[in-house]
C-alpha cells in the first residue's frame, strides 16, 4: 500500500485547479476542499492497480468526521457550499439544522473507484472500502464517526465495517443489503446487455441511454408512475408513445451527459458481485429498508439485521419512491439520519 | 363486414394442407380442426384492413364453446390433440377431468391479428375483439359458453364483453384489467425500444432478444429467481456474468425462432392502448389476479371488479410466478375455472 496525497493536483478532475488551492488555503475555517490522492490499490479480480480516489471534505476541521456514500451515479460533491456553488446530489439532506450539518459535522464523500471510466476491470465493493481506508490514512482521520451509505454506498459501507471495523463508530446502510438479490442482478445484466447491443450497433449513447430507462423503473414504484403517467399513449409516426416516454427519454439523455460508458458498466457490476456474510460485521449498524424497493426486498434488509445479531436495528419506511425514497423523503430519513448518529454520539 | 371461409386454405400458416384436410373431415367425430377466415376489418387506428383469422376448434360438435385466448405470445393450438399432436402452449389445463376438458366442451382459439407479422399497424384491443366476433359468425356460433383470457387474452375478451355482449354467457378474465398499469407501460415501451436498437444495424434478433428477456422479467417474480438462480456471478472474459443469464439467454433464443418482430411489437403496444370502462361490460365476468403480478397490480383487478358492480367477482392467487401463474399453478387455475365454468352453466 502506497500514496501520494495530491490535493492540489485535480488537474485530471473536473474541478479547476484554481478553487482547489483556494479551498485548501480555507481547509482550517471550515469550508470545503477537494483533493484526490493516487494509490496502489490490491484489487480482487485485477491485481494491483494504481487507481486515484478523489473526494470532497466540508466541515469544521475538528468535528466528527462523517462519510456519505451515494448510488453509482453519486459522486463526491453533496451539496452547494461556498467553495463549490453549484447544486450535489444530495442537498436536500445537507444543511444547517439537519443531521448531515456541515457547521456540526465534517463531511466526507468521494468519487467511486471506477467512475470516471478509465478502470475497465470488475471492480468489487471491497476494492471500493480498501480504498477509503487508504483515503482515511491519508487524510488521517483514524475513525469515521459515522458512515452513511445509500444504495451502493451502503454496500461500501458494509465492506468497510467487515474489513476494517476499527475505522467508523456507526454505520447507516440505506437501501442495500449483505448480497445483490438474484432478480435485481438479472435486471441490471440487462441493463449491461442494452450497452452492449448499443456499442454492436454504434450507438454507444442510445444503449447506454436505454439501460438507464429501464434502470430508473427499478428504482423507483408502479405508484409513482400511476400518479404522473396515466394519460392515455399517443401514435406517433405510426407507433405507440406511453406517457412515462418523454420522462424517461429526459432521463437518459441526462445520464449519458455525465456518464463514461466504462463507469456505468463496472460498477453495474461491482453491485452484482457484492456478497458479504453479515456476521463478519463488526460495528453497529442501522438498515434502513424501503418497503415497495423492487432491488432490496425487505426480506434481505431483514436477514442482514438476523445476520448482524445485536449490532443490528432495522428501519423500515413505506414511500411510492421505491430504491430512491434516499432522495425524496427527505425529511423522514433526516430523521433517521439524526436518531443514527445521535446513537453513534453515546455510544 | 364480410368474411370467406378458407378452412382448407391455409397454406400461409405452418400446419400442412393434409393436416387441414383431414381435421376438417373429422369435424362431426370431435376431433381438432383448423381453419382460416380472411374479413375486412374496420381497425381503430388503420383504417378497413383484409386480415386472415385463423382457428383451431377442438371438441365435440354439440358441446358448450370456451373460447380460450392467451398471451401475446400464445397462438392458436392450446394442446396437443389426434390430429395435432405436437405440445400446445395450455398443455396442462386442457385435457380429461379438467375444467377444460375437449370431450364436453369445444375449445375454439385464434392465432391473435397481427401475430403473423403481416399487419404492421397499431391494433386495439377492440380490433382483436371484432374480429373474433367475425369468426363467431363463420363458424355459425351465436353465443360462447364462456370466454376465458389470460394476459392479452384477458385483454380481449374484456373488449368482446363491452362491444359483443351478447356472444358470450360468461368472461373469466385472468391477469388482465381494464386499462394497461402506467409502469408496465413503460416496461413494454422501454422493450419496444430494445427492438428499434437491434433493428439500427442489423441485429434484429439480438434487440427482439433482449425485449423480451426484458419482458421475461416482468412475467416473473423476485421469489422465483431467489429460488432458482441464488448462485453468485462468474467472470467470463472480463465481464460479470449473473446466475439467470443463461436461462435469459435461452428464453430470448426460444422467442426469436418463432416471433416475427412486427407480431411482437404490435401486439406489446396493443397491451399499451388498451382502455375500456368497466361499466360497459354487460357480461358476468370472473376477475382473476394474483398478487404479486408485477404488470398487472391487484388494485388494478380489483378497480376493475369494483366497476363491474353486481356482474364482477374476485379471486385472488399468490403465486411466486407472478403474471405466468396461469400457466404454472395449473391446479389452482384448473379449480377457479371449473367452478366460473359451473357458474356460467347455471346463468
């Protein structure tokens, strides 16, 4: 294991380099910076791999460090904040007053390993929590005082509670459970299967738009489609339109914008490869479970919490938001967010 | 209106004219036939078309006629017979003892309009409906025992009980409602999708591939691919491979041989255009879902029953296959048609 902390070298990211050292300059006052660092990663099913890790950190310099980990379209900016104005992916759940407040709490957040679509191999989500451990030396910050996983992040997050335990009080797992459920699995080898037929075809962007459609129904839920999309479909040019196709069209077209056709395969992937047996967790861990979720039955969030013992404690919601009730029922899993975390405080 | 009989016409089709011929001869000693009727048929969306219906009728002449219709995917030939004896799609519930038993009632089916490719036009529900009501008048039968559909077949004859209400005493409508759920709209569309990227460049059997094990998995449920494919994924030449893929494989392999694309695309937006009021169903009508059908909701039947006020009853299945339980929890099935059955012969 080697690194390089390369904080005020993200030439290669899309941040310029500009806002990185002013952020740095800023690192003691409590504003954000972003930073990456290069490391020799031993990699499951590719040997050893120099990869870069680049994450975003916001958050007075000595409070708990709090580590948030999104689906595989996430990335390491959660939210607006002064150094960085524009818009994360999660800023309806940061802010002053909620449990992910940037004036109480130091957040972290990466860019997967993976995402930027230059490691073309099977990435695993141990691969994923070697690294952060790699990150967490670097940053040296010995223990998170929370993980909070959402989807993919969850399954990161319990590899870093079942392979290095020591480094985060609590953990938070989200809409992700001990292994990728065999009909979730299926879907998402479709999904890859509509990229390949996408790059048979050369029309790299129409597969790839394609596999994020089918993507977005299993996140989200036959109620929220019933309520936005019941008119009646059209002809056009001779064939049938359905309501829901300009969303999903709109969809698409959005993710192929941001999205390196290697990243969304790999770490498509790097989801079905998960397995971890949920006795080898050793930290305390709240599973959070969506019911009408149609990737995570409730039935596997309930055999993690089995599997976890007394470590474990299961929440559960119902929300028409499905595998996405992350990023919309923001108010109740603040909520959770805020017992989770207070629980990690006096623990 | 108008219609010619062509029972022993049907060179067009895959049975062989010797097999017409001789079914036709044994018509009055019960046994199978097969027969065609070419009509005009006033279509929604496409004007007057010249379309061929074609049958398979199977019991004795005397005998109460099931009209029994099925998926987009079922055709004309529901069981093995004398005369045909290859595999029917409705082997398991037809035969001696069942409630579809071909020595006391006479079982008529169609292959579906547009299931020979040769219609390349949106065609309704309403379209299907019309035409058998044509072929009702051929075969000189004024009124239908009962209707049974499953999937699209449910489809049908739901449209049959709101514009022929007098062709049939009773409707048992299995896995099917009054309107096409939004989600499984898009589900459909984005499969259609699937087809239109394949046909880009050539790879019309790898896109029409792909649609429909898109589809198997709307047919399916979690609970079944739990059961059958729990096996963690390998990693064949660089790529994850999950545990269903080789059955998906071949259910997408077996679909190509006999689907011509345009069959598959028009008969999927015809699920898609599907819309009638329950109210105008003048016929007692046995509503069968089973919970946990992912394209056909139980609150979808069950809005359906509602609307059907003193002419509609219920029956609910659980079944871990979803939108195929007709064709797999043949007992259960075989029972709730026996007695629906029963319940039109008292009418």
């Amino acid at each position: 294991m080697s690194f390089v902390n390369t904080a005020l070298q993200s030439a290669t990211t899309a941040v310029s380099p500009v806002a990185d050292a002013l952020s740095y300059q800023r690192d003691d006052d409590a504003s954000a910076r972003r930073g990456e660092i290069v490391l020799d990663l031993a990699m499951r099913h590719a040997g050893t791999r120099t990869v870069r890790l680049r994450y975003e950190l916001h958050g007075p310099a000595d409070a708990p460090v709090v580590f948030v980990a999104g689906g595989i379209s996430a990335h390491r900016h959660l939210a607006a904040n002064d150094v960085f104005p524009e818009s994360g992916w999660l800023n309806a759940l940061v802010g002053t007053g909620r449990a992910l407040d940037p004036s109480r709490r130091r957040l972290l957040a990466i860019d997967f390993i993976g995402a930027d679509g230059h490691l073309d191999v099977p990435i695993e989500t141990a691969d994923q929590a070697d690294a952060i451990a790699h990150l967490l030396d670097a940053l040296a910050i010995g223990q998170l005082h929370a993980f909070v996983g959402y989807s993919y992040g969850a399954l990161v997050g319990l590899q870093l509670a079942a392979r290095h335990p020591s480094r985060l009080q609590h953990l938070v797992a989200v809409s992700g459970a001990h292994r990728a459920h065999p009909y979730a699995a299926a879907w998402r080898a479709l999904q890859r299967r509509a990229v390949l037929l996408g790059q048979l075809q050369c029309a790299d962007a129409q597969g790839l738009s394609l596999a994020r459609q089918f993507a977005m129904l299993s996140y989200r839920t036959p109620e929220e489609f019933d309520e936005r999309f019941d008119a009646a479909p059209e002809i056009v040019n001779g064939r049938v339109r359905c309501a829901a196709e300009d969303y999903l069209d709109a969809a698409g077209a959005q993710y192929v914008a941001r999205t390196p056709i290697n990243a969304y395969v790999r770490l498509s992937e790097s989801i079905d490869l998960h397995r971890i047996d949920p006795a080898a967790i050793g930290v305390p861990t709240t599973v959070v479970a969506v019911e009408g979720d149609r990737l995570v039955p409730l039935s596997d969030s309930v055999a993690l919490v089995e599997g976890l013992g007394t470590l474990g404690q299961l929440r559960v919601l119902r929300s028409p938001y499905g595998h996405d009730a992350f990023l919309k029922e923001t108010d109740r899993i603040d909520a959770i967010l805020a017992s989770a975390l207070r629980t990690g405080e006096t623990a």
